[in-house]
C-alpha cells in the first residue's frame, strides 16, 4: 500500500515539476535570443556611429529601442533605467551637432550595457581595465613632476574612459562597490580647482585605483545568481504544494474509511 502511495505521490510531483521546468527553460531561450539580437543591432548602432553616419545610426537606433521595449520586462528595474539613459544619452547626440567623439563614447557605452545584460562572467567593460586604469597613474606622475595642465587634461581623459564603462558596471557589477568608488571620484573632481597638496590628491588616487580595481575583480554577471535563486525558490515551492497534496490525499483516505 505504501508503495502505492509513493507511485501516486510521484506521478504527481512529475506532473507539476516537467512543466515548470519547461516553461522556465522556454523563458530562458527567449531572454537569450533578444539579448543576442540587442546586442548585434547595437554594435550596427555602434559601427555607423563610428563611421560617421549619424542618420543611419539614428534610424537603427529607433528599431534598437522598439526590440528593447520588448524585452525589457525580463529585465530589473535598475537594468532598464541604466540601458533608458543610455539610450536616450545617444539619441540626443545622434541628433546634434556634437563632437563626433562624445558620440561614438556614447555608442560604446549603450553597446557595453546590452554585453552586460547577456554576458557570462567576461563582459567586454571587464576588458578596458587598463584604459581606465592607465590615467590614474598619469595623473599621480602628473601630480608629482607639478605639471598641472597635464594632470587637468588626463583627469578629463579619465573621466570620459569610466563615464563609458559606467552604466555597464552598473547592469553587470556590484552596485554598493561601485557607489562608494563613484562618490570617491565625485568628492576628487569637485576639488580638482582647489588649492589641495599633490600628495593628498596622490592618496585619493591610490584609493580609487585600488576600489576600481576590486570593481574590475569582483564584478559578476547578477543573472546566473537570478537563475540559482529562482530554481531553489522553485524547488521549494514545488516541495510545499506536493506535501500539502500528500497530506490531503491521506486525509481524504481517513476521511473515507471513518465513514
């Protein structure tokens, strides 16, 4: 009779099990085919924004942004705000007569967040560590020939390099990290004017080289920890409903014999 119950107890968590894990694998084929499809539609953004051709680049854009309405409900809400501003950031200086520099910037940027949201570990923001890096210490040798002309240009050049990776980091990396760099930056920029000794602004440099570069180390795509989650939420919730079932079935079996 035991033996029974468990063939019954079985069959049903099997039923209830198969078509979750099929529709969750459906929704995750579906996520990935957009994020493939986002990503190859704004390296075009990218490549025509690169090669001069602003209007091109404006039209594709508008598709870039329909596709992204679509799939954005799979996405946080702190995802689709970063990838909105940066979308929003291109369009006006696709539309303008700006620097063409700040434009590709910006294309770039937009091409690194839809990366961010589909990549596996190994963003591509990861691989412009020393882009980003490399002004820091131009600006401590700066700092110390007392060459502040040269320091003010490569603060500039530095600020333009993390502006570009931010958003990305944003989507892909750890987000109280990433605030404590960023106001570390903020508080050094506002004083950049300031009579402040060469070597307390060298300190202030050797922290952010040292913060961004556990940012670098540390950051993890957050959608693989989603997935982990959902399925051991998953797995819990089906245990609940089966043992409920279990001990409805029994109490229905007593229900039945006491009659």
């Amino acid at each position: 009779m035991k033996a029974k119950l468990f063939a019954i107890l079985f069959c049903f968590i099997l039923f209830l099990v198969f078509p979750a894990q099929g529709y969750a694998e459906n929704n995750r084929n579906v996520v990935k085919d957009q994020a493939e499809n986002l990503v190859n539609l704004s390296d075009r953004v990218f490549q025509y924004t690169d090669a001069n051709q602003d209007t091109a680049a404006a039209s594709l854009i508008n598709e870039l942004d329909k596709q992204w309405n679509t799939a954005a409900p799979y996405y946080s809400e702190r995802d689709k705000h970063v990838v909105d501003a940066a979308m929003i950031k291109l369009k006006l200086l696709l539309n303008s007569d700006g620097d063409q520099s700040e434009k590709v910037d910006a294309a770039v940027s937009l091409r690194l967040c839809f990366d961010a949201l589909q990549s596996d570990g190994q963003p591509l923001w990861k691989s412009l560590h020393s882009e980003v890096l490399s002004p820091v210490i131009k600006m401590k040798n700066a700092l110390k020939d007392k060459d502040n002309d040269r320091f003010q240009s490569t603060l500039n050049h530095f600020l333009d390099e993390y502006a570009m990776i931010y958003p990305a980091m944003m989507i892909d990396g750890q987000p109280d990290a990433i605030n404590l760099v960023d106001k570390r930056i903020t508080s050094f920029t506002d004083k950049r004017l300031l009579d402040v000794k060469a070597s307390s602004r060298i300190r202030q440099l050797n922290s952010i080289e040292t913060e961004l570069n556990q940012v670098f180390e540390q950051a993890s795509n957050q959608q693989e920890d989603l997935i982990t989650l959902a399925a051991i939420i998953g797995g819990l919730v089906l245990s609940v409903l089966a043992y409920a079932s279990w001990r409805r079935f029994l109490a229905e079996r007593v229900r039945r014999r006491t009659r």
